[in-house]
C-alpha cells in the first residue's frame, strides 16, 4: 500500500467497518432454530482445527465447542435473532478452520443470516461456494486471509442486500473476470465497502467502476493487477472516505473540482496517474493520509494546504513535481511522516533517503526555511555558506552523506535558531569546538559521530553553557578523554562516546554532571576500572568492548539494559546484580567469569527478555529460570561454559521464549521434548553436550527455525512427526535478493549490536550466526555427528523454506531422500556425508538451484551425476569415497556415453582454500523486531548489492 504502514490502513478500515474483527454477540437465553443448528454443525462435521493464522494475534477454534446438546444461540461466534431463533450473524474469523469448502456448503441454509465473516481461517484453495446465493438476507460478507482460490462466482450479485464485502488477501488466488465484476456493481446498490486487495483482476475493465454505487465509503484495490484508465469519477462520490489503488498500472488524471469531502485516505501510490494536482484537493478538509508517490504527476504542488489541519502522513515523491514548496505546508501541525524525495523541487523541506551526488549549491531565500534533510545521500564537498544564513533553523541533518568539510564551529555558532545538528557518518575533519557551539542557547541534541577524520576540543577558553543540550553523540570522533564541559551540563539525558580512544578509569570526579543521564554508551574503548557509576536514573549502560578487569560498583538500581561484554572481568557474578528490578536485557558474555550461576538470575526481574552468559567460565548446575509464571524470557545464551547437569524442568515456564543456546557445555540427558510447548521459541542449540537417547516422543515446535543437535550421542530413526511438526520451515520466505542467495526481513531499528554467536562449521562452509534477539528468514536442521539410522524421511521434502541441512556423520541408510526434495527450492547447503546412504542421485534435486553447498561424499551411492544447474558447479570432493559415482566432475566415464564437456565454474576459489565460501547471518538490535542478513559470497569477492524487498503478507 504505497509508502502507508498496514496498520494505520486497518485502524481506519475498522472505522468504516464496525465488527470487523471483534466477535459478535450471542444470545443465550433464545433458542436456536434446529435448521440452523442442524446446519452449523454440517459445517463442523466438514472442518478440522488447524493451525493459528500468523495474522491473527488470539486465535482460537470458537467452533471447538459446539455440540448437539446445547442451544446454538449461546455457540461462540452466533448471534441469533432474538424473536425468531434464526443465526443472523455468524463470526468465525481467527478461528483456526481448516478444511474444504463444498460447493453445496451447509451454511447456505441459514436464511437469515445477515453477517458472515471466515476471515483468517485456511479453506486449502477452495472455490467459494455457489451455495451463498442463497443467503438472500446477507449483509455483511468477509472471506479476506482465508485461502479461497477461483473466480468470483456470479451469484454474489444476487446477494442485493449486500453493503460489505471482502475479499482482499488471498493472494491473487481469487479472480474477478470482466462480466463478474459488471454484474456485481451494477446490482449492489447498497454497497458501502469493497475490499479486494490481491484479487486477480487483470481481467476487469476499470470504466466498470462507474457503476459503484453513490452509497460506497470504502474502496481497496492494493495490487489486484489492473490497467487501463481509471475513471475520475469515483473521487467524487459523494460518501466516499478510504480509497486505495495502490500499486497497480491504473492511469488516469484527478478530477479539477467535486472530490468527495468525507475522504480521509488517498493512496494512488505506484501507479502511472499524470497532470498536475488540481486546487481543488484543498476542499480535503478530512483527510488524514495521501499518498501520491511514484506516478507521473508533474508541475507546481499548489498552495492549497491551509484547511488540511488533519493531514497526518503525506508522500509526493518519485514524481516530476517542480518549483518551490508551497508555504501552507509548513503549517501542517499534525504532519509527522512527509515524502518529497526524487522531485525537481526548487527548496525541499525533505530529500533524504535517495542517491543525491555532487556539491550542495547555494540556497536562495533562506529566511523561509526552518527544516534541512539531506541525510542519507551520496553529497560530497564542503557546506556552503548560504547555509550559515539561515537564520530561523531548526533542525540541520546532513549526516550520512560524504562530506569533507573542514569543520568550523564559529559559522555553525551563527545559526542562533538552531535546536538540533545532526552531521554524523560523513568525512569532516577539522576540530569540532564544543564550548563554542554551547554559546547556542536553544541547542539540544548534538550528533557528530562516525567521522575517523574529526577531532572535538572543548578548552579554548569560551565558557560553555549548554543551557539545553539533552543529548550528545560523539561516537567515533578521535575522542581521547571525557570533554570538561560534561561536568557542567545539567539537562544531558544520553551520551555516547563509544567508538573512541578513551583510556584508563572513569574517575569519581569526572562523573560529576552527569547525574541526570539516562542512557551511557562507552563501548569499544580502553577503559580499565571504573570507580562510580553515574547519577541514578542510568536506564542503559553500554561498556562493552573496554579492558576492564577489576571488580564493578554497584549499578543503579534503575538499569534497563546492562551490556558489558568483551571485557577481562574474572570472578564470581556478583548478587548485587539480582537486585535490578527493572532489568530488560544483561549481557555479560566473552569475559571470564567463573562459578556458578547465581540462581536468583532465574527469577530477579519478570521484566527481563535476554540473558546473554555466553562464552565465561561458569560452572555447576543451570538454575531454575522462569520459576515465575509472569515472565518475559525470549533470549537465553549459556553456551560456551562449563556447565552441567540435566536441563531445568522450569524451561517449560518461559512460555515467551524464542532462543535458546546451550552449546559446548557438558550437559546431558534425553532431549528435551517438553520445550515443544514454548509457543514461540524459534532457535534451540543443543550442539556439543552428552545428550542421548532416541527422538521418537519428540514432535511440538511449531515456530522452530534453527534446530543444532550435532556432536552429541543420539540414537534411532529420524522420526516423521518429528519433522511434520516444524511449521515454521515450511513457509516460503518472502524477501529475496535478485542477484544473490540472500533472504532479509527487516522491522525496527538496530539500536544496540549484542552479539548472540552462534558457529556452525561443515565441511566446505563456515557459518557465524549473529543471534541478537530472535530469529526470522533463516532455518537450520543440524543432526551431524550422532548415531542416528534408518532412512532419510520423505516429510522433509515438505520443508520448503528450510536453508541448511546437516544430517553427516551418522549410520543413515537406503536412497537418497525422493523427487519431493526438488520442492526444497530455498535449500542453500546439504550435507549428507558420512553415511551408509546406497542409489542414484535423484535428477529431480537439479531443481534445487539456490544450492551452494553440496557433500554426498562418503557414501555407498551408485550411477551418473546429474548435469546442469547447480550441479555443474560442484567439484570433486561433494562425491569423494562414492566408487560407484560416474560422471563429471568425477573422472570416471558413465559406461560408453560421451562425458559432457565440463561448464565453466561459478565458483572461484583461492589456492589452499579448505573453504572457498563464507556465510554469514547478522541481527542487530533488540527493538521490535529484527534487521537480519544472511548473505552468501566467495572469498575474494566483493558482497552482494543492497538486497530488494518484495512484498510479502501484511
């Protein structure tokens, strides 16, 4: 939808919508008509519960309850009418349905039904059912996230009561044709809302839409594949509120006059609309979000601003717009997201984010403008003069471009206005003068960091103030000691200066001034002891990275985050740390920590999501975690100690937990079935214990993504179930890289880098996971170095997401896994070496063209290679040991067929190299969500381009 968040859009579709997601009432004390009872319990009898619908957040089987000795008025989802007894609405959205939809469904019996909404259920590729026709009373029909395939059926333009329907989210699966859709605006002239985002409608005519009737307040057509000229005439519908055309290749031109003045959201976003915006878009006086981006509309944006005090989210860009910014947008008060980037704009307010080059020129009337963004460019040069002009600044972020400007802070002192100076991540170079900038008085956040060339004084006899500044980024400036001004600095909220040459002690004394902090960053510096802790609001303490070696005072009590890894700390943990309430994530990992694990850590704080102990000395029993119910546990890394015993059975309690790494340690037992519960738990190492025993009650872990049992002492077959439960490895991966094997997802910022590592090592392949919160778009089955036996199962094949797969080093027999393995199209590295495994090599795994990795060496395999695809980029030792193997890159001929003649390879690789490529997989952050990268690239080679994001489900 354009450059529109999902979620604003839903907000205002609930508007329109009321009980769109909400359950409906039911009525207890009327009884249910037998018919009607008769016919939900059909339709029960012909579903099963499957799974939780990834877009739904309480799911849950409203259906599972029905029974044939209970009134079906009192049934969860029915509303029945209160004199008749008759099911008017029936609410099964997130209801986790599962099954086929017959064409003669029973619920057609429902005669009175007026709302039926099946949203977010799965109907495995259904057609929807001719029997809806008969719902002659129906209201209210939702069948949206509901996977339904197949045309339209005509019927549901006899269904003339109709004001809702909604289709939208199937995927393209659903599709209109050209005499459909006509009948159906032609006959519901009742209809307020139609909802079809992602139906298949390449084959509708847009002039068709002229039939909409003037009652219609809500139109969605997010990519349903029109194309053609869309007809103005629906902008002017007089009750028209939500429209969305977004990201089709719909032309057309906007109306000069008579737009509908109840509008209060426009998204022609990506599209091929032309002409000019017409004055007339000023009568918008609701309008909440407009979205105009990537179209052909061109000249001057008009002035016509002024009434639309409601504008929220407003985006022009990737257009051909020209000449100045009309002066009525700087009065939006409202505006908090603005897009003109990619325009001919004369003075923009905003072109951050694009792939600006050269000089900044001069600017021209610089007394009108308050705002500069140019952040995030490819500007070179030096700042011009100009801009020391402006003299009602407010804000000037320059940051992120490469700019070699020798800093001088007597011009940017001039700047009286100025509240905030962004110029982080360029080329500038020069003495950056704090005290000078600090006679500023309106000053308030300061970010110079990540420029190697810069240096910051703050001793030239100016008497610094800083009467506003709250926070200061020096990261990465050559900073060498703590600035004295800091002692003086009342307001300062958040300092970092990490990334620097600072050494030594934070004395008692140089914390002096800093009471009022709240976040501290002093990473990736040398520091060795410090003697006091800052002020006691402290929320964030980063000192990771320092030579730090003696023992800690005490912490602030009000600490959130504690990050103090990579450090020569030794000891025992102290207890003081148990007594941070508040804490959210701890990191003391890479140090040398001795002892055991204090066992309040398992229970001090039902706030805290990651404890990271990774890579200590720590020895002993692991402690009971998640003794308390009311937890928020989602990361918890042991790995790489000395730790022993059986696994806690409190695990079970970390219901929202989502990884777990207790590799290289000397832990033992049977593997831990009961974890299969943990709703949400997506990475489990194991790797490297004295775990033992045979899989066969294991099944559960629906999330799981990352699975490492390797180097252990398991036994038996590999079990069916086992694999059939892993859900999270059969969804394909929606963003993908065009050029490379690389697979991203990316929500929220990369606030903080704490680093959850992970190493996986096969032949051939080095992989370093950078664990940091949780884990999306990367899946991992490791089984190595076992006693597993027995065959290979078939339902692997059913793993389409599934990266990697280790299954070397066991005593697994018969073939090779079947055809169905072809479907793994994702899979990137299979290891099945070391093995009893016997037969040919399956031609149908050429259909496996991601594969980079390769090894069936050491084997009892039989007959020719396979030729083509992948398979002519493999070299010899994929297939060492096989003495029955024939065929290139072997030199063994296949009987008296002719060898074909070997492709040139696609991998390069350097004399001597034991690994001729690298993987690595990288998350940053501890936010809302994950900004992950795996990528794939040879040594020696450069990276890969800036992956592109498809769209995948909102």
């Amino acid at each position: 939808m354009g450059n529109f968040l999902w979620l604003p859009h839903l907000i205002l579709l609930l508007l329109l919508v009321p009980g769109v997601v909400c359950s409906s009432s039911h009525n207890p004390n009327t009884l249910c008509v037998s018919d009607d009872k008769s016919a939900l319990l059909q339709f029960k009898s012909t579903m099963s519960i499957g799974y939780e619908h990834p877009f739904c957040g309480d799911s849950y089987p409203k259906t599972k309850l029905w029974n044939e000795s209970t009134n079906c008025c009192s049934w969860e989802g029915v509303t029945c009418d209160v004199a008749t007894g008759r099911v008017i609405g029936l609410d099964l959205g997130c209801s986790m349905i599962s099954g086929s939809f017959p064409q003669n469904t029973s619920l057609s019996r429902l005669k009175g039904l007026k709302q039926l909404n099946l949203a977010f259920n799965d109907f495995n590729g259904s057609e929807i059912p001719h029997g809806f026709s008969q719902l002659v009373s129906l209201e209210y029909l939702n069948l949206s996230h509901s996977s339904l395939s197949g045309l339209v059926p005509s019927d549901v333009s006899i269904l003339t009561k109709l004001t809702s329907i909604d289709l939208s989210r199937n995927f393209w699966k659903i599709s209109f044709d050209s005499h459909n859709f006509e009948m159906l605006t032609r006959n519901l002239s009742k209809l307020e809302n139609l909802f079809l985002d992602h139906v298949n409608m390449s084959a509708v005519v847009p002039t068709s839409f002229k039939n909409l009737p003037p009652s219609l307040k809500g139109l969605s057509l997010y990519e349903c594949r029109l194309q053609g000229e869309f007809p103005s005439e629906i902008f002017q519908l007089g009750n028209l509120e939500y429209l969305d055309l977004s990201s089709n290749s719909l032309t057309g031109h906007l109306p000069k006059s008579n737009w509908s003045i109840p509008l209060r959201l426009l998204d022609l976003s990506d599209n091929q609309f032309r002409g000019s915006v017409p004055a007339s878009l000023g009568n918008l006086t609701r309008i909440t979000s407009l979205d105009f981006s990537s179209n052909l509309f061109e000249g001057q944006i008009p002035d016509v601003f002024g009434n639309l005090n409601k504008l929220t989210t407003m985006y022009f860009s990737s257009c051909s717009f020209s000449g100045q910014l009309p002066p009525s947008l700087f009065n939006l008060t409202q505006l908090t997201s603005l897009g003109l980037s990619s325009n001919g704009l004369e003075e923009s307010l905003d072109l951050s984010h694009n792939s600006l080059t050269g000089p900044i020129n001069e600017i021209k009337n610089p007394n009108s403008i308050r705002f500069v963004h140019l952040d995030d460019n490819d500007i070179h040069g030096e700042i011009p003069t100009s801009f020391f002009g402006l003299v009602k600044l407010i804000h000037l972020d320059l940051s992120s471009n490469n700019l070699s400007w020798v800093i001088q802070s007597d011009m940017l002192s001039k700047l009286e206005s100025l509240e905030s100076l962004h110029l982080s991540s360029n080329n500038l170079s020069g003495v950056a003068k704090l005290d000078v900038l600090s006679l500023l008085k309106n000053l308030s956040d300061i970010d110079l960091s990540n420029n190697k060339l810069l240096s910051v004084s703050s001793d030239t006899g100016v008497i610094s103030t800083f009467q506003a500044l709250w926070s200061l980024d020096l990261s990465s400036c050559n900073v060498r000691q703590f600035p004295n001004f800091l002692r003086s600095v009342k307001s300062l909220k958040q300092l970092d200066l990490s990334n620097n040459v600072i050494r030594g002690s934070i004395l008692n004394w140089e914390s002096k001034g800093w009471e009022q902090l709240v976040y501290l960053n002093l990473s990736h510096n040398f520091l060795t002891t410090i003697e006091q802790f800052p002020g006691k609001n402290l929320q964030t303490l980063d000192l990771r990275s320092n030579l730090l070696r003696s023992s800690l005072p005490d912490t602030p009590a009000s600490l959130d985050e504690f990050l103090i890894s990579e450090n020569k700390l030794a000891g025992e943990i102290p207890p003081s740390i148990c007594n941070l309430t508040s804490l959210r994530i701890l990191d003391l990992s890479m140090n040398y920590f001795g002892g055991v694990i204090p066992t309040c850590l398992g229970n001090f704080s039902n706030r805290v999501s990651v404890i990271n102990l990774q890579s200590n000395n720590l020895r002993g029993k692991i402690p009971n975690f998640c003794v308390d119910y009311d937890n928020h546990l989602t990361n918890l890394a042991l790995n790489d100690n000395q730790l022993e015993g059986l696994l806690p059975q409190s695990l079970v309690n970390c219901t929202s937990l989502r990884f777990l790494n207790l590799a290289n340690n000397t832990l033992n037992g049977l593997f831990p079935h009961q974890l299969s519960i943990l709703p949400d738990l997506q990475v489990l190492i194991l790797r490297s214990n004295g775990f033992y025993g045979g899989l066969d009650a294991a099944s559960g872990f629906l999330s799981l993504q990352v699975i490492d049992l390797s180097q252990n002492d398991f036994t038996g077959p590999l079990p069916t179930k086992f694999f059939q439960s892993f859900r999270a490895m059969k969804v394909v991966v929606y963003y993908q890289n065009e050029q490379c094997s690389i697979y991203t997802r990316v929500c929220g910022d990369d606030n903080y880098n704490i680093k959850n590592v992970v190493e996986i090592t096969m032949k051939r392949l080095e992989m370093e996971l950078d664990l940091e919160k949780s884990l999306t778009g990367f899946t991992l089955i490791d089984f190595s170095d076992n006693r597993f036996d027995g065959q290979i199962p078939k339902v692997l094949g059913e793993l389409h997401s599934l990266l990697v797969l280790n299954l070397s080093h066991n005593s697994l027999t018969g073939p090779l896994p079947p055809p169905s393995m072809g479907n793994m199209a994702a899979l990137e590295s299979l290891d099945l070496s070391s093995n009893k495994l016997g037969g040919r090599i399956p031609s149908e795994w050429m259909k496996l063209t991601f594969l980079e990795v390769l090894n069936l060496s050491q084997n009892n395999l039989v007959g020719p290679i396979p030729v083509g695809n992948q398979f002519n980029t493999f070299d010899n030792d994929s297939y060492a040991g096989n003495l029955d193997l024939c065929g290139f890159p072997l030199s063994k001929k296949c009987g008296n067929e002719e060898e074909p003649k070997p492709p040139t390879s696609k991998l390069v690789e350097d004399d001597g190299s034991a690994i001729p490529f690298i993987w690595k997989l990288v998350i940053m952050g501890y936010g809302c969500g994950v900004v992950l990268g795996l990528s794939t690239g040879y040594i020696g080679k450069e990276t890969c381009t800036e992956p592109k994001i498809l769209r995948g489900t909102s």
